[in-house]
C-alpha cells in the first residue's frame, strides 16, 4: 500500500472515529446528569405503589360505610312502615353518612399528595433534560465548534442551569423526605384529618386508627402515653408505699 492510500484510508476513518467519540460524549453527559439529577426518581414507583395502597385501603373502608349506610337506611324505612322508634337508626345514618365523608376526604387528600410527588419528579427530569442539551449545543456536534466568546457564554449559562438543577434537586428530594416521614400506630404517611397527642412528644394520629370521626375539643392523650402514664404512676405509688414503709421501720428501730 503506498502513501496516497493510507492517507485516503486514514481520512475515511476519521469521520468514524469523530462520529464514535461524539456519542461517547453524548453517553457521558447523559449518565452524569443521571447520577447527578435524576436519581431521585427512582424512588417514584415506590411512592406510587404505597399511595395507591392507600387508596385502597380507605376505598375499602368508605365502603363498608356505604354498605352500613344502606342497611341503616332500610331498617329506617322498615322501622317507620311499623309505626315503632326509628330515632337509632337516624343516629346511625349520621354516624355513618360522616364516616364515608371523611373518608372520601382521605382519598382526596392521598390523591393530590401523589399527583404532587409525580409532578415534582416530572419538573426534575424536565430540568435536567434542559441541561443535558445545553451540553450537547456546546461543539458536540460533527463540523461545529463555538468561538471562544460564545462558548464562555455557553459555559456560563450551562452553570446557572446545572446550579439550578441541583437547587431543583435538592427541593424535591427534601419534599420527598416530608413525604416519606410516617405517623400513628400504622406507620403511613400524612394523609386526611389528624391529631396530635398533648403528652410531650407531639405525635400524629389518623383519626380513623384511633376510632375518632373528629378531632377531640379537649385535649387528646393517646392510648399509648395513657399505658405509659399509668405504668409510671404504678411505679411512683410502689416507691412511695416502701418510702413509708422504711420511715415506719426507722421509726420502730428508734423507740
């Protein structure tokens, strides 16, 4: 092979070696703003499947309150036909009517925090799918390369976006751990109306877990501090009876 066909040979590599380094490149910037931005999302099947067992949850159980409103609602009217009382029937009517409607509040309320957690996410990748391009613009591409003005500009601009990629993740992995962070004696998250323990620690409770249709006026003690309390005065009456009982000893010792 002469000179002449290994320079023509080489020149025909060439675009290939150019074309192959360029989706290298490409490759790279994708998994950097993977591992960078994008990691966060990952947990969004996770957050999906526990909101929507949720909802599961509290459609079953508004149900059963349909179901109890229905028969109520029948012994109402067969109870009337009778001529005979049917005020405990109107009563739980109310009971129950209240019921499936705070329950179909909680499955409003578990509905729009997974439409809030889907939403940051989609604002994520949104964010950093910007950012990936403005990489590639920056002589990425086969024949193109900036002057040096414009890629300083470039360069800038491609800072303020990753700054803000990061800024954007960061919010939505602290909003994730809002999301994550559990309450009550079932360990889900936040979701419908709750109430909080007035001894010390402050801990929420979904009222339908403690049997409540509405938060209490007064103060609201769980059941949990409540056996703490009574272990606690248990112990304290213990301690004082043998206090007396040492005094009394010591006062017999000295006559």
């Amino acid at each position: 092979m002469d000179s002449g066909e290994r320079v023509e040979k080489d020149a025909n590599n060439a675009p290939n070696e150019k074309q192959d380094d360029d989706i290298d490149h490409i490759n790279d910037l994708w998994q950097e703003v993977y591992s960078s931005n994008l990691t966060t999302t990952e947990q969004l099947p996770t957050e999906v499947h526990r909101n929507c067992g949720l909802l599961s949850q509290v459609a079953n159980s508004q149900q059963n309150y349909m179901n109890k409103l229905k028969e109520n609602s029948l012994g109402y009217i067969q109870t009337k036909l009778e001529g005979q009382d049917a005020s405990e029937f109107l009563r739980q009517i109310s009971s129950n009517s209240a019921d499936a409607q705070r329950l179909a509040d909680e499955r409003v309320s578990i509905s729009t925090n997974l439409r809030d957690i889907i939403n940051r996410n989609i604002k994520l990748i949104e964010t950093s799918i910007e950012n990936q391009q403005t990489e590639l613009q920056m002589g990425v591409r086969p024949g193109t390369q900036p002057s040096h003005n414009e890629q300083l500009k470039k360069e800038r601009d491609n800072r303020m976006r990753s700054r803000a990629a990061r800024e954007e993740q960061e919010r939505v992995e602290n909003e994730n751990n809002e999301d994550d962070e559990r309450y009550c004696f079932c360990n889900q998250v936040s979701f419908g109306e709750m109430v909080g323990c007035d001894n010390g620690k402050k801990d929420w409770f979904h009222l339908a877990c403690i049997g409540l249709t509405e938060a209490p006026s007064d103060e609201f003690i769980c059941s949990f501090c409540q056996q703490q309390d009574s272990v606690q005065d248990g112990e304290q009456e213990k301690n004082e009876q043998e206090q007396d009982e040492q005094d009394e000893n010591e006062v017999d010792e000295k006559a």
